[in-house]
C-alpha cells in the first residue's frame, strides 16, 4: 500500500500555485536583464516589468487558496508548494530588485564601509531572511490549527509585504523616471523594508478575508464601490497600488485599538452570508 503515502495534488489549485512560481521566476530574469544595463534610463523598462510580474503573482496567490477552499482541494502538498513559491516571488524578487534597482546608491559614511559597498544588500536580506522564517511559522501553525490562527494572520502575510514593497518601488520608479539619485526615498524604501521584516516575523495579527469568495453576497451600492474601486487602480495604477496596500498594513497597526464590534464590522463587512443566507421565493 506504498501508493496510500503519495500527497494529494489537486490540480487547479496547483496551477495557480504554478503560475504565482512563474511569475516571481521570470520576475527574478527580468530584473537580471536590468541589471545588464549601464543606464538607469535603459533598465527602467525591466524593473517595471518585473514589478508588473510580482503584482502578477499576487493574483495567483489569491486565486489558489480560493479554488482550494471552492472545492475543498486544501492539502498539505498545496501548502508545502504555495509557500516555496512564496518565498521565490514575494521574497527573492523583491528583495533582488530592491537592492540593485533603488537601494544600489545607499551607503554608510566611508568609516563603517567594509568589504561590501552599501547596505542595500543587507536590507534586502533581512527582508529576505524574515520572509522565510514567517512561511515556516505559517507552516507550523497551520498544523496546530487554532481558531485564531484560522481567522487571522500572525504577522502581515509575505504576498501584502512584497505587494507594498513593489507599489511603492514602481511609485518611486514612475516618480523620478531616468533618475537613478533618489535621494531621501531611498532611505524610505530601507526603511519600509526593514519594518515589513518585523513586521512579518511580529505577533500583529492582519485579518485573511478567507470568507471573501466566488459566493461572497454583496449590496448594490457595494458593488458599484468596488468597480469604482477597480477602475481607478486601472487608471492610476502607478499610484493606487500603493495607496491600497499602506491602507492594509496600517489596518493591522491600529487593529488592536479598535473595538471588537468596530473590528468585526470591517472584517466581515465582505464575508458571505453562506448558509445564513435566505433566498426568497421570488428569486428562485
């Protein structure tokens, strides 16, 4: 019974899981094809692609937890894969762009030097490091599977810490164009990613809108909301992203000086009603 011990993949799920892999590799050559380029003019094009591929991978990632928990497919093959392919597109790329794209020109005073020029590769490894050491604990806490583990995330999730990490470097790309001397956002951008590493390995909890799926109800004044929502990230998307993902991280700050009614409010706010939900007779 050799055949009992195989893990069960699904495959839809996967597929998405693939794709956020995908994604996060080619994100990882484009960025190596930027850096081929003398100017900063020249390797723009690269790094807003690459940019463009990490944000790619965030839609995978959240359409593969969703089709698992649609079709009840959730495994601990799918978990294992998610957070390998996790660490590539929302760690490595990242933390690869960030240091040879916007922190290249970030440097000590001359006395702290040593053999490494610049600390940009060091932010970006403990961004890198931490991202790792929180999809283990993720992991392991998934296994224990407490009721609080379940409704929230302990930490703010990798897929969110790369999301802002990517809408800001491509706000601070879009704003000085051929520019490569950021001047003070460069230490802005270290900044954001230092505090995005503690944050990741932190006991913040950020909520996981796990309820918010393919039968998720919603009031008409909601849905003309989100497409309002929708349209104007499509217009400004060089700014929105950004925009969208501060809000998120700064929710899980001030979460806790929230009122549990006011805190319930927020995250249920999009839950679906599911088997709360009456269908009336003149709607069958």
């Amino acid at each position: 019974m050799e055949h009992n011990k195989e893990p069960r993949v699904y495959l839809l799920p996967n597929l998405m899981t693939a794709g956020n892999l995908c994604c996060g590799f080619f994100a990882v050559l484009t960025i190596f094809k930027g850096m081929q380029m003398a100017e900063f003019g020249d390797a723009k094009h690269y790094y807003e692609t690459s940019l463009l591929l990490i944000f790619g991978a965030c839609l995978f990632d959240l359409l593969d937890g969703r089709l698992a928990r649609l079709g009840g497919q959730e495994s601990d093959f799918g978990r294992e894969f998610d957070s390998l392919a996790d660490l590539v597109s929302f760690g490595m790329a990242p933390a690869l762009l960030c240091s040879k794209a916007v922190l290249l020109n970030l440097e000590l005073p001359e006395g702290f030097q040593r053999a490494e020029p610049g600390v940009g590769w060091a932010i970006a490894f403990i961004y890198l490091l931490c991202g790792a050491i929180r999809l283990a604990r993720f992991n392991c806490l998934a296994v224990v599977g407490s009721e609080e583990d379940l409704k929230t995330f302990r930490g703010i999730p990798i897929p969110m810490a790369a999301g802002f990490i990517a809408s800001l470097t491509f706000l601070i790309i879009y704003l000085h164009d051929n520019d490569r001397e950021l001047g003070a956002w460069n230490w802005v951008l270290a900044g954001a990613m230092l505090g995005l590493s503690f944050l990741m390995i932190s006991s913040i909890r950020y909520p996981t809108f796990k309820k918010v799926g393919w039968s998720t109800r919603a009031s008409v004044p909601l849905l003309a909301l989100g497409t309002i929502f929708v349209g104007a990230t499509i217009v400004y998307f060089q700014v929105l992203p950004a925009v969208w993902f501060s809000a998120y991280l700064i929710y899980g700050l001030i979460r806790p000086m929230l009122s549990v009614q006011r805190r319930k409010a927020v995250e249920e706010m999009l839950d679906s009603e599911g088997e709360e939900a009456v269908v009336d007779e003149g709607e069958r």
